[in-house]
C-alpha cells in the first residue's frame, strides 16, 4: 500500500496563511475519503499552526498527492480582519523527504530522549512518558514528538521532523540563508496555484 506524507506550509506568511493550512488539511482530507484513501493527521497542534503533515494510503494516493503539490490559493476575506483590503492568502504544499532516503539523517547521529509529554490529550498525556526529543548530533538540530499514543510512532514522526528540518536547512545553504526565505515566500505567493478555495466555507473552485 502506498504511504505518502505531505508538509503543509503557510511559509511566512501571517495569521489568516496559517488558517488556510488548518482548513487545507481539513479540506484535504475529506477528498480523500472520497477518493477512497486514508489520511491521517500526523501533528496535533495548539491553535493555528504554520505547518501540518498528513499521512495518506491506498491506492492512488500518489496520484491525489500530486495533484496538490505547489501552491495552495484561498479567496475571502480574512477570519482576524474583516476590513483589511487583501483577499488572496496563500499555502504551500510539499512531498515530506523520506528519512531513509537522506544519508545525512544516519540513526547513529541521532540521541533519543524519552520525555512526559504535555499539553492537552486527557489521561494518555498525563500518565505516560511516549512524547520523544530526537537531537541531530552533527547539526544540533532538535526535532520532538507527542502527537501519537505510542513511542515508537513518536521516534518515527520526530525522525521525519529532523528530515524536513534538514532539507530546509539544506535549502537555505543553496541560496543564502535570507536570501532563500525571501525567495521561498515570493514563490509562495506569486506561483500559479495548483488549487483555489473560496469563501468561508473553503469552497474548491472547478473550472
């Protein structure tokens, strides 16, 4: 069965470009089961976050995938400021790297910590010690991870954490660390999006 996980990003864009990636996973999601496949929600963020990854499996979801990589446009009027003038905001959405895949991203960099987790989740979060802080011995990078029930699935999301850390760090090497954000942003913002959602209800536009 094919697994395929995606890297939502509102890049640095303000609050209502982190909205969008909240509605784009949720939006995401119900095309998928229409499509047939299963998408799981990797992260379980605090308010709006900057970036989600989802998970999705079954049969084409390389296909559904790949027809939403690039650049993601919502038209309406912002949740935060009902006057401002800008009614285009927008996302990016990405292939997550595989971890196993990137030579630089060896286990054996890799220090594991076993920690609490904390934060919302009720009884689970209180009563074990699942959440995971992966450091990257070579770079000092720290990845961390509570979002799922076990260890062993939080090892494998903080690895994946450290995966994308990396390749954005890669990127950011290419071009010149300010010089790539910039870059990364307008690309962002003036690429031909791939999808438009409209309104409030994040209606898909066809056509």
């Amino acid at each position: 069965m094919t697994e395929i996980v995606l890297h939502l990003t509102s890049g640095s864009g303000p609050e209502e470009c982190r909205w969008v990636v909240a509605r784009l996973a949720e939006a995401f999601a119900a095309e998928a089961l229409v499509a047939g496949l299963t998408c799981s929600l990797l992260d379980s963020p605090d308010g709006l976050p900057s970036s989600l990854l989802l998970q999705l499996s079954g049969t084409g979801a390389d296909g559904f995938a790949a027809a939403r990589i690039g650049t993601m446009l919502w038209v309406g009027t912002s949740p935060f400021r009902p006057h401002h003038r800008r009614r285009n905001w927008f996302a990016g959405v990405s292939l997550a790297p595989q971890p196993d895949d990137m030579p630089e991203l060896r286990d054996a960099d890799i220090e594991w910590q076993a920690m609490r987790a904390s934060g919302p989740g009720g009884q689970h979060v209180n009563k074990t010690d699942s959440a995971i802080r992966a450091t990257h011995r070579p770079t000092g990078l720290v990845a961390t991870a509570q979002d799922q029930r076990s260890q062993q699935a939080n090892r494998r999301l903080a690895r994946l954490r450290l995966a994308i850390m990396l390749s954005e760090r890669a990127e950011r090497a290419r071009a010149g660390n300010s010089q790539s954000r910039w870059v990364a942003n307008q690309q962002l913002e003036r690429g031909n999006a791939r999808r438009i959602y409209t309104g409030p209800r994040f209606v898909l536009k066809t056509g």
